[in-house]
C-alpha cells in the first residue's frame, strides 16, 4: 500500500506519467498470525516452524532488512522526483487529488483489505514527512539542472556541481610546483570527468539534501530529540558486532536548514551524510510501523466480527436441522410426488411419439384431402408417411400380442386416407392428361412421373386415367400425320409430304419416317410417363424387347395412339406401291416397308395395330415385286437366239444381271440382310434367297436353251454356260448374302469344266500320242500281257514315247489355244482345266512306265526301252501339313510299325495326349504328308513324317558365346508297302529341307521339282533323325550336297542281372520322383550353356539341342501307357548328389519291349567320381523294378572308364543311328 501511494504521489499534478509504471509482483506472506510481532517455534498452518535456531532468525531478519532497505530506495528515488512538479503547497495538498491517489492505490491493492481510514493516514504521514526538506530544496534547486546539454562545460577544469561559489582559481596556498601531493589530488578531482548519467544522478540526488548557501550568513539547523551524530534513539539492544543485528535510524524528525556561513553545506554533508540519511528512513519506518499498528487494531475488530458470525452460523445450523428433520415427511411425499411426475411425463411422451409416429399431423392430412393443397412433394410425403404406418402397424400385430383394436384401427383409418389420396391423384392426373394431349411433343414432368408411379397400386384407377391420355393423343397424332402430309411443318418446313408423291420411293420412306419418328416420340413419351430410365444403346442397335407391367402398359398406349395412323398411311401406300412397274422401284418400296415393319414389331409388338398394317402392306409390296419378277422371266425366255460364236454371256443375260446387281445393291445398303442371315424365308418377311431364286433361275434356263440353240456338240456348250456362269457368279460374288448361290454356280462350273476336261484330255492325249497305248491298257485283261497288244507293242510304244517327248518340247504349261475362248472371260477356269489335264497326262505317262517295267506285260529290257527319260509326274507332287484327318491317318498306318504291345485305340490315345503337352503344342510338332497336288486333302498319300520344334544353342566358329536358335527333331518317317520302292519316301525327305530349314543354308530349288513347300514358321539351323535304314537319308539332298549326316552311333549297355549285388544305394545319393527329376534337368539349361561354350574358341561350328522340362517331360510320359507300366507306374527317375558344391545327377526313362526291359538314362550330369554313386542308385531302381538292362546313348568321355569300370560295353550300334543336317552359316 505505502509504495502503490508513492507511485501515484509523485506524479505532474499528481498524476504523471511517472508513476504508470506496474507495481512489483510481491506475493503475500504466509504468516497468519493476529499480531506484528510473534514468538519463536510458533507453528504455521503448512506445518512448518518460524525460529528454530538464532541462525533463522539472523537470516529471516536479513532478508526483512534487504526488503526494507530495497523499498526505501525506491521511495527516495520518487521523493526526489516529487520535489521537481510541486511548485506551490497548493498543488500538493489538493484534497481532491489526494482522494484520488487514495482511491487509485485502494483499488490496486488486490492482496488485502485495508480501510479508507489507514490509507488516507498513511498518505498524510508521506507528505508531512518530507514537506520540510522537499520545500527548501526546492527553492535552492541547483541552477545546472537548469543547463541544456550543449551549454554545459566540456572543460576538464569546470565548475564542479557542488557550490555556484566555487572557483576556478587555484586557493591561497595553490603552488606551482606540479608534485605537491595535494594539488594533484585538487587537479585530479577537479579534472575527473562528472558527465556520465549515473554521476550525474548521483550529484543532483546529493544537491537534493544539500542545497547550497544563498547568503554567507546562511547556516544549518539540526533539530531533533537527540543532537549528536550516530546515536539511534531507537535502537536495538543487540550488539554492534553482530553481524546481523539491525541498525535502525533515528526517530526524530531531522531539519535541514540553510547554513549560517559559507563553505559550511559541503563539510556538513561530507560528516553527516550518512547519519542523515538514516535518520530520515528510521523516521519513515516509524511511521509505516504506526500506520500497521492502526491496521493490526482494525484487524483484531474484524477478528471479533468473524467470531460474532461463527456463533451466529452455528445457531443457524442448530435450526436448519432442526426444520429439517420436522420436514422429513413433507419431503418424502414431495419425492413421491416427484415420480409420479417423471413417470407420468414419461407416458405422455411415449403416447405423444406414438401418435407421430401412427398418425398424421393436421398439415399432412390437409395435403391429402384438401382440395386447395395442390399435388405434390407435401402430398408425397404424407403419402409416404401413411406406407409407413401400415408397415409399421403391420409388424406390431404379427407380434406375440397379436391383433389389438388400436393396431385394427389404425388400418382402417389409413386406408381411408391413402384410397383418398389416391383419389385426388386420380383427378388431378385426368386433369394434366388432357393438358399433355394437346401437343404432339411435349415433356412430362416429374410430378407427372411419380404421380403415375405411386397410381400402379391402383391399377384400376391408373388405367381410367391412361384411356384418357390415350384417346387424346390419338387426336393429337393423327391431326400432327395429316397435317406433315398436306401442311408441313411450321413455316412451310420441312414441305409437306405429299409434295413428293411423284418419287415413290420418297414419298413413302418420308411416311414411314414421320411414323417411325411419332413412334419414337411416344415411346419417350410414355418412358418419361412411366418413370423407365433410357438404357445406354449404340445408335442403330437393337432395342431388346423387355417384359414387365410398365412394358404392358407402354405397348398398349403406343398400339392406341398410333391406330388411328394406319388408315391414311395404308390408302397412300397401297396406292403407290401398285402404280409401279419396275422391280427396282417396286423393290426398294417393299425392302423399307419390311425394315420399317420388323421395327415397329420390336418396339410396339407383333399384335400391335400398326405391326399388322406394316406386315400387311410389306406383303402387298412383295406380291407386287414377285410379279414384277416373273414377268421379266417370262420377257427373257419369250425371245431366243442361238449363242454368239464368240461364246461370250449374251446381251439379255447381262441386262438381267445388272438388274439383279443393283436389286443386291439396295438390299446390301439396307439392314436387312442382318435380319435375315441364316434365317429362310417365311410368309411374313422375306430374305434375299427367295428374290435370288426369282431372278436368276430364269437367267440360267435362258442360257441352257440357247447353249441348245446353237447345238455345236458338248465342247462349246460347255465353254458357253461355263463363261455365262462365270459372269453371273462374278456379279454375285460381291455380296455376302449371295454366297450360298455363288456356290451353287460354282457346282454347276464344276460339272462343265469336268466335261472340258475330258475333252480336252483326250485331244491331248491324241496329240502326245499315248492314246492307244493308254486304250491298251485299259482294255487289257489281267493275265494278257501288254507288249502282245496291237498298238503297244515295243515299235509301237517307242514311236509312242518319241512323240510324246516332242510334244513336251512344244508344251506351254499354262494354257492352250484350244481354251481360247474361256481365256477371254475367266482365264483361271481356263488354266485349271489346262493343268488338271497335263496332270492327269502326267499321271497316264508314270501309268504306262510302270506298266512297261512290270515283268508280267514281257517287254524286253525295258530300261532301255524307256531310255534316259525323266520321271515325268513327280512334279505334281507336293509336300504340305498334314489336316487333322490325314494326321490320323498317318498314325493309323505307323501302327502297325510301331505299336509296341499297344491296341490302336491305346496307339492314338497316346499320340493324343503326346501332341497336348508343352514340348509339342502351339504349332511345335507338324506333321507332313507328300500327296498330288491336285488332291491335297486326299488320305491316300504317299508318305509321311513328324517334326518337332526344339530349342537349340549354337557356338559359332572361334566365338566362346553361344546363340540361342531352332532346330527340329525328325520322327515317324513312314511310308506304306504299296508306294514303297517308288521314291516317294526320298523325295518328303528332299522337300522337308526347304519346309523346315532356312533359306539362307539351302540352295536354290529346283525346278523340275514343281511348287516349293510351305516353310514353317520358326525355320531352324539344324535337323536331326534318329535312322533305322542306314544311310539312306544321306542320298535325301535338297538338290545339291548331301542329306543328313551318320554321327557318333555309340551306345553304352549294363546288364545288372550280371554279377556282384549293386543293389543299395549310396546313403550320399537322392532319389528322384519324376516332377523332381524333370525340375533338376531343367535348372541344369546354364551349366549345359557354359559345356558348351568351353568348347571355344574352334574353328568348327558347335551346336546342341537344350534339355528342356518339356523335352524331359515328354521322353519320361511316352511309356505310361504301356501294360507294363499302367497299373503301378515307377516312381523313381533319377538320382542326384551335391559334390564340390555343385548337383550332379541323372534321370532316366523306362522302355519295355517284347526283347527286354530298360531303364535308359536320358540325361547326365556327373563327373567321374560321382558316376559310380548315382549309377549305383540307378542299378538298384533298375533291379527293384525288374528292369535287366540298362542303357545310355553317346555318353561323354570322361565317364567312359568309370562305366567300363561298373561293368559296362561300349559299342557302335546298327540301328537307330544320329544323323544331322545344317542349315545355318558355314
């Protein structure tokens, strides 16, 4: 409180900007005792203790003392700045101002309560304390302050601060002499530099206590109780020596007055000036310990207060509790009371939400009866609201209660609320149906759509209100018909429809259109009506014919508002579709009112009204058409002509064609050819077959009589009719829709380009002169030999084959003048009929050459008789993949050769399951049959063979990386007994070269050859095959060099019944399923790459075929269904060890044959230290199964002592010997 007055006292009229600065944040102590002064060891509230020891105390008097001493700097501080704004006694002592200072202080004291009373005593006593001194310092303020800082002196002999009086002059006894100890004490302290802000401070705070002398009689006047210097009235009775004993100043109340002689203030203030100040702080802190006596007597009032109100609560408390237990009762009936109130409360807000929740509010059934409340989303709701209760009420009674008469009640209530609205629904759609009926395009809205909807519970009353709408629209369509007919649209646009009745074509797609447009509005109409959301359909497609109520209702308003459309549509249909005369016309009009029929159907049904006068009037165009038809038919077989000697297709043929041609040409730019695909021809809608039959039977029979006409034998007949049938093919072979008849023509040019070729193979064989050589043979008997006939005897024949090699000479393969005339229309037919021919020649040539060879026609040395001729006929030879059927034909025959104890049905089965696994699906295995060319599908070919694709690496010369490539294995080269000896089997073989190899490796092919093979997709670099007839396939060269090449034929054989026991295997050693062994060999492809890459640098060319999991796969299931191994199938295929950190192994695969039985080991990996353990495991599979040989092919070198050690015959085998082809670089 005393420093919050200080602050505001010391402000500019009281009220300076000095003192708003924030009071000290001091918290207040804990001490509660009731007076200032306590006693030792008094216990606090916290528990603790005051004064134990008299170092406590010496310490807690410590820290009072720093407070005290902190607390009177800062008052001096504010007195001092006090003295600069009172300028009169009546600018201090403003009572109002003052009340003010008091207030302000009062209110900023938030720690304690302190009365007005003690404030305003303890303001009175500041001021009075210091009125004395402030006064007379303030008159004798000392004129530096007044100094503006640029007007003080900078010398460093300036006037010191002290005394005005002081001179600059050196005193009577200043000498020269610069070490005099005291004049340099004198220069020092006359030279220091005072300047600085806290000296400065200093200085002026002194010049306060002691203003200097305004006269020389001017004196100080020390009054007080005590005189002497130093002696405290107040002390305290501890001793000076004690460290922590506290000092108080003097109480009296110090005067400063002004000296009576000169030069006194400042030795005055050098003597006292300690004691001077500490005289005027004990004389303030006697007055704050005055001030809090008068606080301590205010507290121990309030003390007495506090006690008089403790007694007066207790009394209180006496009776309350008291009243309490006299009103026990009364409140247990209140709280009775109570809950009966809450329960009550409680079922009022039950029965309320069941009210809400099973009836409707006075809002919702005025939407549903009042007529003023229009329909819509209010009526919904309410609508809604009322489903919701029926629903709800419904699963109330099929509870456990059952029925009640509330839950009864409300059904009924509701149901006569929901038939009412109903009802209003019902009127008000009457009402916006008539409304809609007015234009022919209008949009329904959705209040509209759900108004319907919500009616479909009521179909009755739904329906009353569609015949409405149907009746209206009815008008409403037919108005909008006859008025696009006569009128137009809007502003002459578009122009009325009968504007075209001179192009009926127009005229009655313009009709239908319109028609199908009101159709498609109506059906969009009537889906927005019926809420049915359009489906996603590509423009142009089909709409898919859907079921449902809705649909229903959609297709019979649609049949209803289009009926009254089929009277005028019909009059002026019929009407124009018989005014016509040409097919072309007639035509067209029937193709659009077909395709418009077969869209009316889907989109308003079969039964429909409209779909019936469509099917009708689509019916009359046919006729008409027909008739049209069938006149010109009857116009083309009136007036007849022999044919042209030119043969060509006459005039009347092509006429009729191009008719035909653009008749095609508007059923191909209609959609109806997609409608009738594959479909014949009914009474209600027609396809093209019918319109074909129509026109070009006719055109046919106009051929056959004047190809009668002419009657120059079957040579030209048939040339006429095959270039007639060729031009009318050729104007059908443009259109889809006509292949079928295409084809039969295409029968009918067979039959006479048979009859060509008959006549033109016997002119032929006239001109080569075989002829009668060919009759001799063919008429001879069986046991009559040839060379005994007329005409073919040896003369006889050589005479035969010289002419016939002349006309070789002279032959032009590729057409004969002869054929001339066909050249001119259809040079194809024309080159077939010539090469068929020279085949059939060729054919008669090898005939008569294997005839003069047979020892039974006794012709003497036929070789030389036949001389050096080439073997005409291979040429018309050709090797091509086998079709399905002449593949199993092939296995058919290969049977008998390779059956190995199997039935054929086992045979093909096998091969069946052998072409659908890995190695041999996706085109790797081909079969190749060598048949006549012009017989490829025949199954009577000559001979056949398998190819399969194989993955191959290839190191070329002096390289050490090997390349991946293709290369094939060759199997199943078979040819049957009775084509045997003919070379056929040499000449598959030769083509095979350029099927399978590349082209780069081949030379060219040669010509005498005939057609070059198809070659296959992946061409290889190599191909190998496994021979059973020597070297034969050495002579099957691709035109130069050799065929395939004999290497390395060793086999390697152990019998293991043969001595010694073998029969364990090494406990080191693994043993193989056969998904095991298949996994090994195929995680063995980069150590096989790198075997053969150590092979380089060479010069030689290194190549080998991968063992792949599907090769492996293949050589191990081959076997499974033999009767050996169907019933318990092995279960070990290998064996494999880890030496030196790497897997070596082998797998093998089981042979069983009427000779014996073998385990032959298909795959290798092992070193020569290794071989012996995983031979012994494959020794003791071998002897477990009761397999007595075992068998490997080509086993490498290093492994060979290690095998002859295991008691093992190395040998050249006879059969199934390697041979290779190459077809890459060399």
């Amino acid at each position: 409180m005393f420093l919050h007055l200080s602050y505001l006292i010391s402000g500019k009229n009281l009220e300076s900007e000095c003192y708003a600065q924030i009071l000290p944040n001091i918290q207040p102590a804990n001490d509660t005792r009731m007076v200032p002064w306590g006693q030792p060891s008094v216990h606090f509230k916290n528990g603790t203790t005051c004064c134990g020891t008299i170092e406590e105390v010496r310490s807690n008097i410590g820290e009072i003392d720093q407070q005290i001493l902190r607390l009177l700097g800062e008052r001096a501080a504010f007195v001092r700045e006090a003295a600069r704004f009172k300028a009169d006694r009546s600018g201090v002592f403003d009572q109002a101002a003052n009340d003010a200072v008091v207030q302000r202080a009062l209110n900023g004291t938030k720690t304690y309560h302190i009365p007005v009373t003690v404030a305003n005593s303890t303001y009175d006593a500041l001021l009075k304390s210091m009125l004395a001194f402030e006064y007379c310092t303030f008159d004798s303020y000392h004129p530096y302050h007044s100094y503006p800082v640029s007007s003080r002196p900078s010398s460093r002999l300036a006037d010191p601060p002290l005394s005005p009086t002081t001179s600059r002059k050196s005193g009577p006894g200043t000498s020269s002499t610069t070490r005099n100890p005291l004049s340099l004490r004198i220069y020092k302290v006359l030279g220091a530099n005072f300047d600085d802000p806290s000296t400065r401070e200093a200085f002026e705070t002194l010049a306060e206590y002691y203003p200097p002398e305004k006269s020389p009689k001017s004196h100080i006047k020390h009054d007080g109780t005590k005189s002497k210097a130093g002696i405290d009235s107040d002390s305290d009775t501890e001793d000076d020596t004690d460290p922590w004993a506290v000092k108080w100043p003097a109480k009296e109340k110090t005067n400063l007055a002004v000296a009576s002689e000169p030069g006194t203030t400042a030795a005055r203030a050098r003597q006292s000036l300690q004691r001077d100040i500490e005289g005027i702080l004990a004389d303030e802190g006697q007055k704050f310990l005055h001030a809090f006596a008068e606080v301590d007597k205010k507290l121990d009032v309030l003390q007495e207060h506090v006690q008089v109100m403790n007694a007066q609560c207790e009394a209180m408390e006496n009776r309350l509790r008291v009243t309490n237990q006299s009103c026990k009762y009364l409140l247990e009936r209140a709280e009775g009371l109570k809950a009966q109130k809450q329960t009550t409360s409680a079922r009022q807000e039950i029965i309320t939400l069941f009210l809400e929740r099973f009836t409707l509010s006075s809002t919702e059934a005025e939407a549903i009866t009042s007529r003023d409340v229009p329909v819509g989303k209010r009526m919904f709701d309410a609508m809604d609201k009322l489903e919701r209760i029926r629903e709800d009420c419904r699963v109330l009674m099929s509870g456990e209660g059952g029925e009640n008469k509330a839950g009864l009640d409300i059904m009924a209530s509701t149901a006569e609320q929901l038939e009412e609205a109903f009802q209003k629904l019902q009127r008000w759609c009457l009402f916006e149906f008539r409304q809609l009926g007015r234009d022919a395009h209008v949009e329904v809205e959705p209040i509209v759509t759900e108004s319907v909807r919500r009616l479909r519970k009521r179909p009755a009353l739904l329906q009353e209100a569609l015949d409405v709408l149907a009746s209206v629209r009815q008008a409403t369509l037919l108005n909008a018909f006859l008025a696009a007919l006569t009128r137009g649209g809007p502003s002459g646009l578009p122009r009325p429809i009968e504007l075209h009745a001179h192009d009926p074509t127009r005229y009655v797609g313009d009709m239908l259109a319109w028609v199908h447009q009101a159709m498609a509005g109506e059906r969009e109409f009537l889906d927005g009506l019926f809420g049915i959301k359009n489906e996603r359909r590509m423009v142009g497609s089909i709409r898919e014919p859907k079921s449902g109520q809705d649909e229903s209702w959609i297709r019979v308003l649609m049949d209803e508002d289009l009926e009254k459309l089929c009277t005028p549509l019909k009059v002026r249909v019929q009407q124009t579709i018989r005014s016509q005369e040409g097919s072309i016309t007639s035509y067209k009009i029937a193709n659009l009112l077909e395709f418009y029929m077969i869209t009316m159907r889907r989109t308003v049904g079969e039964e429909a009204i409209l779909s019936r006068a469509l099917t009708e009037l689509t019916e009359v165009a046919y006729t008409v058409f027909f008739d049209t038809l069938a006149a010109q038919g009857r116009s083309l077989l009136r007036f007849l002509h022999p044919a042209e000697d030119d043969l060509a297709a006459p005039v009347a043929l092509r006429d009729a064609a191009q008719v035909l041609k653009e008749i095609m040409a508007v059923y191909d730019s209609s959609l109806l050819h997609d409608e009738h695909e594959g479909a014949s021809a009914s009474g209600e809608t027609q396809n093209f077959d019918t319109t074909l039959t129509a026109m070009v039977d006719p055109m046919l029979e106009m051929c056959r009589r004047m190809a009668a006409l002419r009657d120059k034998g079957e040579w030209e007949t048939a040339t006429f009719m095959i270039n007639c049938l060729t031009y009318l093919q050729g104007v059908l072979q443009g259109f889809s829709f006509a292949a079928a008849r295409a084809a039969e023509l295409d029968q009918l040019i067979d039959e006479y380009r048979t009859t060509l070729v008959e006549e033109h193979l016997s002119q032929t064989l006239q001109e080569c002169g075989l002829q009668s050589i060919h009759q001799c043979i063919s008429s001879k008997s069986s046991d009559e030999p040839l060379s005994h006939l007329p005409g073919a005897s040896a003369p006889e024949l050589t005479a035969a084959l010289t002419a016939f090699d002349s006309f070789l000479s002279t032959l032009d393969p590729v057409s004969s003048p002869r054929l001339s005339l066909l050249r001119a229309s259809n040079a194809r037919i024309a080159t077939q009929i010539h090469q068929t021919t020279l085949q059939r020649v060729g054919r008669i040539y090898l005939n008569v050459v294997e005839e003069v060879r047979a020892p039974k026609n006794r012709y003497e040395a036929p070789q030389s008789l036949l001389g050096s001729r080439r073997p005409f006929g291979q040429e018309i030879l050709m090797l091509k993949p086998a079709n399905r059927a002449q593949e199993i034909e092939s296995r058919k025959r290969s049977f008998v050769e390779w059956a190995n104890s199997l039935t054929l049905e086992e045979y093909l089965k096998r091969d069946e399951e052998m072409e659908l696994m890995d190695h041999a699906k996706d085109g790797k295995l081909i079969t190749w049959v060598l048949t006549p060319i012009e017989d490829p599908d025949t199954l009577d070919f000559m001979c056949a063979c398998e190819t399969y694709q194989r993955e191959a690496l290839v190191l070329p010369a002096n390289e050490t990386k090997s390349i991946p490539s293709i290369g094939y294995g060759i199997a199943s080269v078979f040819t049957p007994v009775k084509s045997r000896g003919k070379g056929y089997a040499s000449r598959m073989m030769s083509l095979l070269h350029f099927a399978i190899g590349k082209r780069e490796g081949l030379p060219a092919f040669p010509s005498t050859w005939g057609t070059p093979p198809d070659q296959a997709k992946a061409p290889g670099v190599v191909s190998a095959l496994y021979s059973d007839v020597g070297t034969y396939y050495a002579r099957c060269t691709p035109g130069e060099g050799t065929g395939w090449t004999i290497v390395s034929p060793t086999t390697t054989e152990w019998n293991v019944n043969d001595g010694g026991d073998g029969s364990e295997t090494p406990p080191q050693v693994e043993l193989l399923s056969r998904e095991e062994a298949i996994e090994t060999t195929g995680l063995d492809a980069e150590l096989f790459r790198q075997d053969l890459e150590s092979q380089g640098p060479s010069p030689r060319i290194h190549f080998a075929f991968q063992p792949t999991r599907e090769w492996c796969r293949f050589q191990m299931c081959r076997a499974d269904v033999h009767p050996l191994y169907r019933s318990s199938r092995p279960s070990i295929w290998g064996a494999r060890v880890q030496h030196d950190d790497q897997t070596h192994f082998i797998v093998w695969e089981y042979q069983a044959s009427s000779a014996a039985q073998k385990l032959i080991l298909v795959y290798v990996r092992a070193s020569p230290t290794t071989f012996p353990w995983l031979f012994a495991a494959a020794k003791s599979v071998a002897r477990s199964e009761k397999h007595g040989l075992i068998e490997v092919w080509n086993l490498d070198a290093s492994l060979i002592s290690a095998a002859s050690e295991l008691g093992g015959r190395t040998y050249e085998r006879k059969e199934h010997l390697p041979a290779i082809k190459w077809y890459g670089e060399t």
